[in-house]
C-alpha cells in the first residue's frame, strides 16, 4: 500500500486548490473554505487518518462534508480528482510565482492570462525587458520593488551544494549508528546518492528489526534542531545548518526495495514500475507484489530488485530515465570511472600565487591520497589575480619543483609533480603567458576567468582559440559558472568538444564545490563527441584534494568510463598524450 499522506501534505493540497482557484479568476468566498480547512489541518496534533477512522473528521472546525470527502478520498488514494481537474487548468510554473513575496494568486492569474508568464525567470525578463510597463498595477517603483523581491525568492530557494550535503549526511549517518545500535545499516539515498550538483533534502535509510527505536534515536540527534514529524518509521527533521533530513527504517529483507525506491530519481522510478508491470509485478518501497497473486519476489539488495525485472544493477548516478534501462537490457551499461581509479589531479594551487599551502605540503597531501602524480598549476600574472605569476617568477618556481622531484627520487618514492600553469585566456582567446614561457612547462591549463558574460559565439571563439593552442593540454573550468550564484558563459559545447577531440585538448570537470564545471549533461555530450577528460580539485589548500570527489560524481552522471578521465592513466601515457 502506498503510504498514506500525512496532514502536512493534506493541508498543502487544499491551500494549492484555493491558490489555483483564486489564479483561475474564482469568488475569494468560494476559496476560502478550503484555506480555512487548511488552516484546521496544519494545527491538528493528531493524524487525520486516526480522527477518520474515529469518524470524528467533521468534528473538526473548518472540516466540513464536502472537505472531509475530499480527505477521504487524499487518503484512500493518495490523490483527488478535483484537485487534478484544478490544476490542468493552470501550468505549475503560475503557481511557483507565488513564491515571490507580494505577489498573490490574483497577480499571478492576470500575469499569466495578460502576459504569458509561466515562471519566476519569465518574469524576471519581462520586468527586466520593461514588458510590465503600462500593465495596471506594475509603476516602475512597483517593478524595482517586484525584482528585489524575485531576487530573494531565487536566493531562499537554493538547494545545498553537493559537498556540504555529503558532509553532513556522513556525519548525520555516523552519529546514527554510534547513538543506536538498533541500526543494521543506514545510508543515505535520493539526489545525494545520485551526486546531483545541489540537493533538495536528505534521505536517510536505516535497516532494523526496531523501526520506533531507531526513530527516536534519529529525532533526538544533537545535530538536529528541530523535529518536523515523527511516525512510527518515519521521520523528518532540519539540522542545525538548515539542511531537511527524512529518515525512514526498514525491514533488513526488504533493504533493496526501499534503497531502489528512495534513491530515485523520479522519473527513473516510474519506468521502472512501469516495466515492472509489464511483467504482471507491482512494485513499490515495500517490495513487488504479483499482479497474480503469487510468492513475494527478493529485495534484501538492489541486485535483487533490478534483477526481477531482468536487469543488471544500475548505477544511482545514471537513474535519471535518460536512456540507461536501455543500455542496461542491451548489455550496454558504462564501466563507470571510481575515485579509486584516480591518480593524478592536474590542477591545484601553491602559496606561490593564492594557494595556501607550499608546494611541498600540496605534494604530500596528492600522495595521501594514494597519487602517483600531480600537476602544480599556479595562476598566471594577469589582471585580478593575487600573486600570480610571469615568466620570471615560474622559473624560479621550476626550481623548487626540480629539487622536490630529486628529493623523492633520491628517497625511493615513485611521485612526480608536474610543473604546470594555470594560464588566463584574455577576452579575445589569446593567453596571459608568452608561448616560450609556456613551451618550458611539462603541462598547461588554460581558463576562462574574467569576461564570462560575452556573447555565445564570441565565447565559444575564445575558447576555441585556446584549445587550438598547441601550448595549452586542459581547458580549465569551461564555462566558468558557479553554482547559484553566476551561469557561465554561454558557449557551443559541440563545437568545443569537437575541437578538443581533434587537438587532444582535455576538458576539465573542475571539481570545486561550487563549480562542477563542466557539468554532467555536458559531460555526457562531449563524451560522445569523443572528447577525453580530466577531474581536478582545483585545491587552494591540502584539505581541498577531496573535492575530487564531487567530480568524480559528476563524471559518473556524465556516462564517464576510466579511460575517458586522463587522470586515471599512468604518468607515461598521460605524458605521450601531451606530447603527441
Ligand atoms: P531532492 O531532494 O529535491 O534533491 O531530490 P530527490 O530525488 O532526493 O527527491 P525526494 O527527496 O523528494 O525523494 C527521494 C526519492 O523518493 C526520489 O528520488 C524518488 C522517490 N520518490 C519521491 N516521490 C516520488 C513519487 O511521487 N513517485 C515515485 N515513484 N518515487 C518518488
Ligand atoms: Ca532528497
Ligand atoms: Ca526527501
Ligand atoms: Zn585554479
């Protein structure tokens, strides 16, 4: 059985109904009932299921017949054919303007039926490109006021970084397990298992025979600042960062079942059954049932689940119902690259420009890691840039690099620092460093740091123009883009990628936290267009090696194999490649 929704969702489900009227144009008078009924829910201490089955519903005030029907029926079935009729009428993207402050249903209906917007960026380009003008109600005090107002709504609706929600779900799980022995098993699943680049909330899944033990061992976490619901095997909670964390226990045989469930994505989800059906099976987080009435199928593990359906276990970070139940029924999944294939990272900084760490400290830091290599790619002497360095300033620099390298030789240690560079590429695509000083470099980056907002074919000529450099082996951080904060460039990735595969330029995925540049879909694309990679922390300090990570992630969502990722082959090979 489906779970049953909980008040919460109930209470949300009327107010998306008055909401939708009132953008429809409807009487405030016939709205308000349901944001009453709302209301009444939202404060209930008691589950509506539980006052249902006492059938003491309509004792509620604000619950009147027709509402208690209508809860009845959310219950049952988990929907409510009014409440879908309601909404076909209006595009969700009508109902997402409500999240900017000051704007009402009523605003967002004539919005909607004046001008065609359907979204907070549509919007934002129409106050932006002066399309309110002359529209009652919107002076243009009142649009200054609405783009201030739409810049918060976009700022209150970041998701979190990739790395802080890793870090605190591994904290969260570790603290779980110490706290509980009752806890057989506990990861974490949804988008953070996937390794999307934000993440909504956090979906934790514990194994154990004692659900309503393990529940309040979750709910009473210190790191938890405040408890949201509580059931009998589920929970939700916000951390002190702020982050959502749900927690749901689970039978230890039914283990794969949940994981496959929680993990997602959503459309990935729904392919699934659907091909789960097809097989007279239908499947849900508490396992298959057949349609026919038969045996219970296995679900301890996602093995298990993905093989009732009569295919291979299928990596979290390809669940996106993006074309991976078909390479899987081909036979045709990728190998996927691992962090433990890596032995190299080709960019990280010094405290010879803003690194903070010498070099010697970044070198033993790579070899922590298990590295056989590394490249040292301090900043070029360009505009902006602290400390960077000019011609004079990397021979000294070759120096200390030579001296690193003998000393490791001398010592018996198999580890080579590359001396590299991470060159600027000018506005126009040129480079920051004349090409004799580059040309004495045993390998280059190139990257776009300033002028990321030009025109789409002036940035992708830019880029272009470095990438056929002969100097020049990794095109750094492509686009320049930081998550939640600035979109990159605009560029043509085909006609970059297909470039880098005719000059064997390496096209990085810097894994900063809030780079993952290039991202997964381009990734993807570049790969087919049979670009080769590389994933870099991009580190200013020793601590930042493990962001590598986070683009190991991303190349993985990417459909990346091993011997795509330069990094992953041994210094000699990655040494031919340059040199060819
Ligand atoms: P997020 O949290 O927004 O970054 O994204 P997810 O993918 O973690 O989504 P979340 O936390 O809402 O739900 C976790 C997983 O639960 C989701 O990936 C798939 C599953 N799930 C949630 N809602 C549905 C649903 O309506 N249908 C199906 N089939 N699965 C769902
Ligand atoms: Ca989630
Ligand atoms: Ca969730
Ligand atoms: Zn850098």
């Amino acid at each position: 059985m489906a779970d049953t929704l909980t008040n919460r969702e109930i209470a949300d489900v009327f107010t998306t109904i008055a909401d939708t009227m009132e953008v429809l144009g409807e009487d405030v008078f016939r709205t308000r009932a349901y944001r009453r009924a709302s209301e009444a829910i939202a404060d209930l201490p008691v589950p509506l299921a539980t006052l249902r089955a006492q059938g003491e519903l309509i004792a509620v005030p604000g619950i009147g017949k027709a509402i208690a029907d209508k809860i009845a029926e959310l219950l049952d079935t988990g929907q409510l054919a009014f409440y879908e009729r309601l909404r076909a009428k209006v595009p969700a993207g009508v109902l997402e303007l409500l999240r900017v402050p000051n704007v009402g249903p009523r605003t967002a209906g004539r919005l909607y039926t004046e001008l065609g917007i359907t979204s907070i960026a549509g919007l934002k380009a129409a106050a932006e490109g002066g399309k309110l003008n002359g529209v009652k109600g919107f002076g243009p005090k009142t649009v200054a006021t609405l783009l201030r107002d739409i810049a918060a709504a976009e700022t209150r609706d970041q998701r979190t970084l990739l790395f802080e929600a890793l870090r605190a779900a591994d904290s969260f799980i570790t603290a779980l397990g110490a706290a509980c022995p009752a806890v057989q098993q506990a990861t974490y699943a949804g988008s953070l298992r996937r390794g999307r680049e934000t993440i909504g909330d956090l979906d934790i899944l514990a194994a154990t025979t004692e659900p309503g033990i393990v529940v309040q061992a979750f709910t009473t976490l210190p790191l938890v600042a405040r408890v949201e619901s509580s059931g009998r095997e589920k929970a939700t909670v916000f951390l002190h960062n702020g982050l959502q964390a749900d927690l749901i226990a689970i039978e230890p045989a039914l283990w794969g079942a949940a994981l496959q469930h929680f993990t997602g994505s959503k459309a990935h989800n729904i392919r699934f059954r659907e091909l789960a059906l097809a097989r007279g099976l239908s499947f849900s987080e508490h396992g298959f049932k057949p349609l026919s009435g038969g045996a219970a199928l296995p679900c301890a593990t996602e093995e298990d689940v993905y093989a009732a359906i009569g295919l291979p276990w299928i990596a979290p970070e390809l669940r996106e119902n993006q074309g991976e139940f078909e390479a899987a029924a081909a036979g045709r999944l990728p190998q996927l690259v691992e962090l433990d294939d890596i032995r190299a990272d080709l960019h990280m900084h010094s405290d010879w420009s803003d690194g903070k760490a010498s070099i010697r400290a970044m070198a033993e830091a790579a070899r922590a890691q298990g590295y056989t290599h590394m490249a040292l790619t301090d900043h070029s002497a360009f505009l902006g840039i602290t400390n960077g360095l000019d011609g004079e300033r990397l021979r000294q620099q070759a120096a200390e690099v030579a001296a690193l390298n003998s000393d490791y030789a001398t010592s018996g240690i198999s580890f080579r620092i590359l001396h590299g560079v991470e060159v600027d590429i000018t506005a126009d695509g040129g480079l920051a460093l004349p090409d004799d000083v580059l040309a004495a470099l045993d390998i280059v980056v190139a990257s776009p740091h300033v002028k990321l907002s030009q025109p789409p074919e002036q940035a992708t000529e830019r880029l272009l123009r470095a990438i056929r450099n002969p100097h020049v082996d990794i095109l750094g951080h492509p686009t320049g883009r930081l998550i939640g904060s600035r979109p990159g460039s605009e560029i043509d990735l085909d006609a970059i990628a297909r470039a880098a595969a005719d000059t064997g330029t390496l096209l990085e995925i810097n894994a900063g936290p809030e780079r993952l540049d290039l991202d997964a879909p381009s990734v993807r694309r570049v790969l087919e267009l049979g670009a080769k990679l590389t994933i870099d922390s991009d580190a200013h300090h020793p601590d930042n090696l493990q962001w590598l990570r986070l683009g190991v992630l991303t190349a993985r969502r990417g459909w990346a194999q091993a011997k795509d990722v330069a990094n992953t082959w041994p210094l000699a090979t990655l040494l031919e490649w340059i040199a060819a």
